[in-house]
C-alpha cells in the first residue's frame, strides 16, 4: 500500500477562478485508476498538473474502521472494513467574514481501502440546497439528498453529471 501524504498547504483559488469548474472533465477523478489525485492537460503547451479542487475545498480527514452491524448488504458492507479514511468537508462556499455565512453544505466522503484492489468510495451530503444550523452534524448524511428546487443549480448539475459515463 502506498504511504498516505499530509499536506498542511491550503491553496486557495478565488471565486473568479471557479468559471474554471466548467472546464474541467467531471469524471477526472472518478474515472482515473489508482487513488492518487490525477492531473490534466492544460492548453496547448501540454503542461500537466493537479486538478483545481473547486468545491469541497476545505475539509478534515481521519482513518476509521468500519464494522456492519447488519446482514442487510453484501460485499464491503457486509463484511468490514479494517482501514478507510473519511473526509469531512464544507461542499459551499465559504465566506472570508464567517459572520456574513448564512448557509453551510456538510458533506462526508468515505474511501474504503481494499487490498489488491482500487479504493471503494462513497459520498455523502445532507443536500444541494444547504442547511442554516452551522452545526456540521445537525442533519442527516444521504448519498440520495433530495432535489433542489433552484433551477440554475439543476442545470449545472445536469450539464455536469451527462460529463460522467
């Protein structure tokens, strides 16, 4: 197994960046193999370097164990799982003056590692349209949350995700 990395480094991109969200491939880091966090090809001078991570920027990560309680599922949720990491992170924005923060979108991502094969992952939220309490556990996680009701937020959603096979 390879060794985890710490990065203390937080690189900030400014909101005006973030038109850059729609020029990237949405399945980068889905479709990539392996649990490095790939790199793109940028412009015509080929150059490659990391993916800008746009949203879920800030966030805090810890190893678990994952233990079913249940028979309800198969495979990794049947069976455990000695070692995963978890990510908790803010999927808004965050605002520079925490005061002016009205709105907050937890979001938990889970990565099982599997031996002698690629992570399994799973992403969790507690919806699109977020919650008011900044409590980060003050609702229930979903990997369903229920649709938002802003269209802007459907359209980019939908034009983003038809990106992904």
């Amino acid at each position: 197994m390879k060794e985890l990395r710490t990065e203390l480094e937080t690189i900030e991109y400014p909101y005006s960046s973030l038109a850059d969200l729609f020029k990237q491939r949405s399945d980068i880091s889905s479709s990539s193999r392996g649990d490095d966090l790939p790199t793109q090809q940028l412009g015509e001078d080929a150059v490659k370097e990391r993916r800008q991570k746009l949203i879920h920027t800030k966030g805090v990560v810890a190893s678990f164990r994952y233990e079913s309680l249940s028979n309800r599922y198969s495979g990794l949720f049947e069976e455990g799982s000695d070692f995963g990491i978890v990510r908790l992170s803010e999927s808004g924005f965050l605002m520079t003056n925490q005061e002016e923060q009205t709105s907050f979108m937890p979001s938990a991502a889970l990565k099982f590692i599997v031996d002698g094969n690629a992570s399994t992952n799973l992403l969790t939220q507690v919806n699109f349209d977020g919650i008011s309490d900044p409590y980060f556990f003050a609702e229930d996680f979903t990997n369903h949350p229920p649709r938002t009701y802003n269209e802007c937020v459907v359209d980019t959603m939908i034009a983003k995700f038809a990106e992904a096979s």
